[in-house]
C-alpha cells in the first residue's frame, strides 16, 4: 500500500471516529423530552460530506439509549436513514446532496408520532426539533468539510470560524455535566478554546469565545455567571497576549480566582481550577500548533506571515540572480587577462631588417658565417648609436662594407618601431590587466550583495512598533521607523516630523534607553518632509573628529575639505584632501576627491580597488591638469583595525600615552597619472588613540615642532588640541590653506 493511500484511509477512519463521537455527545441535547435534533443532524451532515453514516448512526443509536430514558424515536430515525442511503447507493448509485436531505427529512417526519404524545407542547417540541434538525444539518455539513479539508486551508473566514464556535458549543452542550474531581470537562475546554481564540486574534476573539459559553450554559445552572466570568477572563488575556503566551494564561487564570473569591458562592473555586488546567493545556501546546492556530483563526496576521514568505522568497530569487551576476562578471574577467607569449620585438625586428638589406650582397656569406656573432654585432651597434658613439663595422662585418650605413639605418628604424609597438603592449596589458581587477571587483561586491540578500533581516516589527510608541511618547515626532540587521548588527532609520529642532544624539541616548544598548549615530539626513537619523547598535569602540580649518584668503573659501562616513557593522572613514591651489577650485577638487572614495566604501567595493578608481575617476572628471591630495583613515571599531592611505600628503601622527609615532609614505597625488598608487599603512588600534592629521599648509610650517607640540598635553579635548595646533602654526606665517584634523578612539 502507497504512503498516501495509508494516509487518506488513516484520515477516513478518524473522520469516522469523530462522527460516532459527535452524534453520540450530540444526542444528549434534547428539545423537550423525547427530542435530540442535533444528533440526527451530525448524521445527515456527515453523510453530505462523504463519511459513512454508519458510523455517525451508531453513534445516535447509542446516545439516544444511553441517555437517562431510551430515545426510540430517534433510534429508529437514525437506523431508518442509514438503510435508505444503503439501499439507494446499491439501487442507483450515489444520491445527489438534495436527494439525502430530503431522505433525511423524511426519515425524520415519520417518527414525530413518536415524539408526539398527544399535547401541544410536545407537538410543539417536535416541529422545533424538526426545524433544529435542519439547520443543524447544513450548518454541520460545512463544518465537516472544513475538517475534511482542513490540511488545505490557511486562514478561515470570519463565518466558518462562528460555524465551528457553534458546533464546538453544541458540543460542549452534548457533554453537559460531565465533571471528575470536581472539575468540569466541558467548562476546561471552553477555557482552552477561549485562550486559544484571544492568543491567535486578541480581544477580535472574544466574540466566538462568548457564542461557545452562552450554548455550553444551557446545561448549567448557573449559565449566567458562566458566561460572564467566562468573557471577563477572556478579556484581561486579550489585553495581555501581546506580551506573550505565559502572560497571557497568567491573566486568565489570576481574572478567574479573583472572580472565584469576589463572587464567593459555594462551589465557586472549581472555576479557578478548571482555569487552571486549561491555562496548563495551553502552555504544554507545541509552539508550531500555536502558530498553525494563529494564522488559521487570524486574517491579518496570516497575510503578515504571508507577506515574510513571500519576501524570504523575493530575497532568494534576487540572490539567485545577483549571484549569476557575479559569476558572469568573474567569467568576464577572464577575457581581459590572456595568456600571451613573450615577444622579442626589439631584438627580432631590427635583426631581421639588418638581414635584408644584405640579400643582395655577395659578401655575405663571409659576414653571416657565424649569425649568432653578426647579431650580437649589430644589437651592439644599435646600443652604441643610442648612447651616442661613434658607429663602425665590427667582427665579423666587412670593414669596408658598402652597405653598413644602409643596414644600420634599417635596423633603427626597425629597433624604433618595435620599441613603440612594444610599448603599445604593455599599456594594452596594463588596460586589460586593469579591466581585470575591475571585473573581478565587481564579480566580489555581487558576491558580497548576494550574501546579504540571503542573511541580513531587513525588517523587525516588533522592535519598528515599539520604538514608534515609545518616542511618541517622549515627545518626538516619529513619522516611521525602520528595523533592520546588517550583518547580524541592528540598524535603525528613524524620519521625524520636521517641525522642531532634534538632536540626534539626544535621539540616539532615548532609543538606547528602550532597547538596553548603546546607539552609535551613523548620519543624518534633512529634507522638507523631515529628518532622517540613521543609527546602529553598538559593539566595541567608538570614534569621533573634531576639524578646523582656514583658508589662506580670508574672503575666499579653504581649498581643503575633510569628510566622515560611518557605516554598518561598525566601520567609519576619515578623509582630508587638499586641491592644488586655493580657493573654490581647490575645493572642488577636494571635496570631489573625497565624495569618489566615500562613493566606494558606501558600495562595498574591495579595498584594492578603491584607491585605484578614486584615482583614475578624479582624472577623468578633469578637464585640465588638476589634483588632489589624499589622506584617509579606515576604522574597524569592531577590532581596532585601522588603515592609513595617503596619496601625496603629509606624515600622520599617532598620540598613545604620552608617546607621538609619525606615519608617512611617499605617493603621488591622486588625478596625475593613470599609474599612481597610495602609501597603505596598517594599524591596529587602542582605546584613547588619538590620530592627528594635517595638510601641507599646517606640517610645512610645524615640521618637527608637530610632535612637541603634542605631547605638552595629550589629554587635551579634541576641539582644544585641533585649535591650538592652528594657532601654533598661524603665528609661524600662514602661506596656504591650513587644515587640522583629530581623530580619537574610545
């Protein structure tokens, strides 16, 4: 037998079972004394939806006998219906559903004389029971399909969820009193149901909760109470089930013993421990029941839950395609970097041209006896004209060859013509071997992109609605916050409404507050809708600048530029560059150095290939010869990593302690040649380094002083350091623009 042949004949067989035990707790519900309309219907229903009705008519068999007196009218309905189906089905085949219920129907009319005994109120009571009957069946028969199909269904509607609160309340009328210990069945599983609906819906729940008690109280004495203190529980947990599962069973169970004490009947305590087991239930109740639970009985958040699949499979199929990307960029890059044969050029051309000339010469058997010493001849010759020596025939050339002028003048112009072309080659190699590195840059930074896509969390609700309620409450003016993971670190971008003035490092300190972490501001942004504060949270070091600077025309603006940028995950890039000259030129050029290398770290471009881009690209944007220096600071405050890059400026200077450590490199500035390349110094960093950073205008005017200049007081503020080092500098004679920068780690 197949796998899901067993499955379904498992599933018939506890549809089955589930038949004869609805029919028979439903049997126990009687309109009058001699009625039970429900149980006939469980029957009907079931046969509508495809279950043998044998068994759902055996269980009204034994219900109705079962109960304190015989019920022989409903017996002989129900026996009277299951031999009618069987007899059709064997006759013409399977009835249409109209054709069964009016089979049912008419079963049923036929044993109301046996209901009846002659007084109104039983006549009365058996057209009633007929009517229940009816109503009963259809509302049952949706009920049973809903089971049937139940594996197939993800949410439930708001009426099949009242059809099954119905019939769970007939249910637990069909049980009645049936109690052990002093506990009521009935009333246990009206609280885990009850728990159940605000768990999964919140106070929505409610109202299928009450629906379920006010049935279920039909067979109690006090119903009343039962209803009320049922929907009073119920409540205090809807309010509560935010706050998680246990709190929420904590809520019920507290509500119903206080209510247990307050109302003080006798009895009264079996409610707070039927509470009790129910609250139990619910908490041993595997987590993933829980959350089939919640998106079946909840709307909303199944189309939440929905929408998270949907975009986990967004994310996949993007990084699918980005990875395709990549590896099409990397396959590319293959094309740019061929594998070529060494070509002797310059030795084989001028060679070659020499031994034409000779073609028509009778001598030269005896010049070319030995080629190997004639071409060593004429290499030399053509390394001796380029010194600027005299040239003559050497062994083993004839020393009165006529056509010696002839054949070295081939042979330079062959030697001249080669060096050219070989020179053609290696710039061609140099283009491709850089079209390489950059294919194969890209072919990483999709690599890279496609890792997050797949491992980053780009939203957290929970943490986007706390923090929304929470500074509303402190009276800032959220207009949205955004949650989301960058390598396993929470990020936040949080808009604010733009009317006031808001200081990000007060928003910072509160959104710190509510979440128990340290915020690091990383940028802000302002726009006419409002301010947009970008922050992370916080793990190892922290950084901060402080900069001054002073143009060398006091009317005109300072040709120096610095720049910081924080990134995710705990990295910041420090910049200062200089433009030749002075003024908005300069500037230009500085600040468009600056923005083409934050322009790199903000894309994720690989470290080897920033500096080179930021080079060529300042070249490009040029229209005349113009450049800049450079000298940017890479912090990882994750491990106190750190890179000094310089192209063309001045030393560095590292405080630790009470010590001064100078880092210098020479290069040349960025945006000169094609080929310049960065001094790269790499640092591991301390708590309380501090970095000094200046440009030519400033260290031409210190020099050595610089270093004695720090360590009269290292422990200076930062702002009180980068100040009195301008002015120690200014009093020596300004004669360029003049930049201090300081950068501590803490």
């Amino acid at each position: 037998m197949s796998r899901r042949k067993q499955g379904t004949n498992t599933k018939k067989h506890l549809l089955e079972l589930a038949a004869f035990g609805a029919s028979l707790l439903l049997c126990r519900v009687r309109v009058g004394t001699s009625c039970a309309p429900f149980g006939l219907a469980c029957m009907a229903a079931a046969e509508l939806s495809g279950i043998d009705p044998l068994f759902a008519g055996a269980g009204v068999v034994v219900g109705a006998f079962l109960s304190g007196e015989p019920l022989w009218g409903i017996m002989i309905a129900a026996a009277t219906f299951v031999l009618l189906m069987r007899l059709i089905r064997l006759a013409v085949g399977p009835a249409s559903p109209s054709a069964r219920m009016l089979v049912f129907l008419l079963s049923e009319m036929a044993v109301l004389p046996f209901q009846m005994i002659l007084t109104w109120r039983s006549a009365a009571y058996a057209l009633l029971s007929l009517a229940l009957s009816a109503a009963g069946m259809v509302l049952m028969h949706r009920c049973w399909d809903l089971l049937r199909h139940g594996d197939r269904l993800a949410v439930l509607r708001e009426e099949e969820q009242l059809m099954l609160s119905a019939c769970l309340g007939l249910l637990l009328l069909g049980m009645g009193d049936l109690s052990a210990g002093g506990v009521s069945l009935p009333v246990v599983l009206l609280d885990v149901y009850a728990l159940i609906l605000v768990l999964s819906k919140g106070p929505e729940g409610l109202g299928e909760g009450i629906l379920a008690a006010a049935l279920l109280a039909f067979a109690l004495e006090d119903g009343a109470r039962l209803v009320g203190v049922t929907a009073l529980c119920a409540l205090t947990a809807a309010l509560i089930s935010p706050y998680g599962r246990a709190y929420a069973a904590g809520a019920f169970l507290l509500t119903a013993s206080v209510l247990a004490v307050f109302l003080g009947a006798e009895g009264e305590t079996w409610r707070a421990g039927c509470a009790l087991i129910a609250c139990l239930a619910v908490l041993i109740l595997p987590r993933e029941w829980m959350e089939r639970m919640g998106q079946a009985l909840n709307r909303r958040r199944f189309c939440a839950q929905n929408a998270a699949r949907a975009m986990d499979r967004l994310k996949t199929r993007l990084a699918q395609e980005v990875e395709e990307a990549a590896r099409l960029c990397g396959a590319l890059s293959g094309l740019f970097d061929p594998e070529q044969a060494e070509e002797r050029f310059v030795v084989d051309w001028p060679l070659g041209a020499a031994r034409r000339v000779c073609v028509g010469c009778e001598g030269r058997v005896l010049c070319q006896r030995d080629e190997g010493e004639f071409d060593k001849a004429v290499l030399h010759l053509l390394s001796a004209y380029d010194r600027g020596e005299p040239v003559r025939p050497l062994t083993p050339m004839d020393s009165h060859c006529k056509f010696f002028r002839e054949i070295m003048a081939s042979a330079y112009q062959s030697y001249n013509q080669a060096f050219v072309h070989e020179a053609g080659l290696r710039r061609a190699a140099e283009q491709y071997a850089y079209m390489n590195r950059q294919l194969g840059g890209v072919s990483a930074l999709l690599s890279l992109l496609a890792t997050r896509l797949r491992e980053d969390h780009w939203g957290d609700e929970q943490v986007e609605g706390e923090l929304l309620t929470y500074l509303v409450r402190r009276g800032f003016a959220p207009l949205s916050v955004d949650a989301f993971y960058s390598n396993r670190r929470l990020c936040l971008s949080i808009r604010l409404s733009p009317r006031g003035q808001v200081d990000g490092t007060a928003l910072a300190a509160a959104v710190g507050k509510k979440l128990h972490r340290t915020m690091r501001l990383i940028g802000t942004q302002r726009e006419e809708d409002g301010a947009v504060f970008e922050m992370e949270a916080l793990k190892g070091l922290t950084a901060r600048m402080a900069r001054i600077s002073l143009p060398e025309d006091e009317e005109s603006v300072c040709g120096d530029e610095t720049g910081e940028l924080r990134m995710p995950s705990g990295k910041v890039v420090y910049a200062v560059s200089d433009g030749m000259g002075s003024g908005e030129e300069a500037n230009r050029e500085s600040r468009a150095a600056i923005d083409l290398l934050f322009d790199q770290f903000r894309l994720g471009v690989e470290r080897e290939l920033i500096y080179e881009n930021v080079n060529r690209l300042l070249m490009a944007r040029g229209e005349r010869e113009v450049y800049a220096t450079l000298d940017a600071a890479s912090i990882d405050l994750v491990t106190g990593e750190a890179e000094m890059v310089k192209f063309g400026a001045p030393p560095t200077c590292l405080v630790r302690g009470g010590n001064v450590r100078t880092l210098s490199g020479e290069a040349l500035p960025c945006g000169i040649v094609d080929e310049a390349r960065p001094y790269v110094h790499r640092i591991r960093l301390r708590q309380r380094d501090r970095l000094v950073v200046c440009t030519d205008g400033v260290y031409d005017l210190l020099g050595k002083d610089l270093e004695a200049e720090l360590k009269k007081a290292p422990a200076r503020p930062l702002e009180r350091l980068a100040e009195d080092l301008m002015e120690v500098a200014r009093q020596k004679g300004q004669r360029d623009d003049m930049t201090v920068m300081v950068v501590e780690v803490a």
